[in-house]
C-alpha cells in the first residue's frame, strides 16, 4: 500500500488548462502550506517552523513516490459529496482536506456571497485504500 495525493476538480467550470494548473497547484500547496503556518515562529529576521508528520505518510510520500490524482467533480453538488464521504471516513475539514476556492479575478465568475467559486478540494496524503474509497464515483479529470 502506498499515499496518494487526491485532487478533485470542477468540470462544470471549463477552466482554461492554465486556470486548472494554477488551482490544482493551490490544493497541492494548501496541506502544507497549513502545516507550516499552524507552527510559525518569528526569531527576529527569521521564520522557522517544525512539521509533525506521521512515520508511515513521510516513508511512502515524502521520501517516496510523489503520486497525485487528480479526478473531475461534474458540477459543485458533485465535489460535495467528496467532503461528505472524507467526513464519513472520520477525516477533518481544515487538517485533512480543504476546499479551494478561486477570487474571480481571471476567468470565473463569483458564485459565493463573498465574490468566489469553489473550484476543488485537497486531501492530505492519503493511503491508497483511502483515496479509493472516496475517489470511486470520479472519473480522472481529462
């Protein structure tokens, strides 16, 4: 058994390739960005932070294979039922998984009250077994 990164995306918003890479790359940085600033330490000139990751998760992700997949939601309602599974899973909002959401300042047009859309979700390194079970209803984004 191996970890995966799982990505899922909106399709029902024909992002631009660029538009998609750009969100896809915020759900990559999203986990670890979060990590880092969770456990932020200013010393004068200098940031410093320190990570805790689980043995198994840094052995077959981070010093391993960097697998990611990334699977296509066919509309919003679609997307949510990706949180509600990793919900199911005892998996949490914010530690384990994340939306993303876009600030339509490009190319998409703002579908929350705060001028944003939701354009995917980001899971933390998960096992195989895991990712499996909440990526089965998605199709690869293509």
């Amino acid at each position: 058994m191996g970890y995966r990164r799982l990505f899922i995306m909106r399709k029902d918003l024909h992002m631009s390739a660029g538009k998609l890479a750009a969100q896809v790359g915020h759900c990559a940085e999203a986990y670890w960005t979060k990590l880092i600033r969770d456990n932020l330490v200013q010393n004068d000139a200098i940031y410093s932070s320190t990570i805790t990751i689980p043995k198994d998760m840094c052995e077959q992700y981070l010093l391993g294979a960097f697998v990611k997949t990334v699977c296509e939601a066919r509309n919003k309602n679609h997307l949510l039922k990706a949180r509600a599974k990793a919900e199911e899973l005892g998996l949490v909002e914010g530690k384990d998984f994340g939306l993303i959401f876009d600030n339509c300042l490009t190319e998409l047009t703002p579908e929350e009250p705060d001028g944003t859309t939701l354009t995917g979700i980001w899971f933390r390194p998960l096992d195989d077994e895991t990712a499996y079970e909440i990526s089965k209803k998605y199709h690869l984004y293509v």
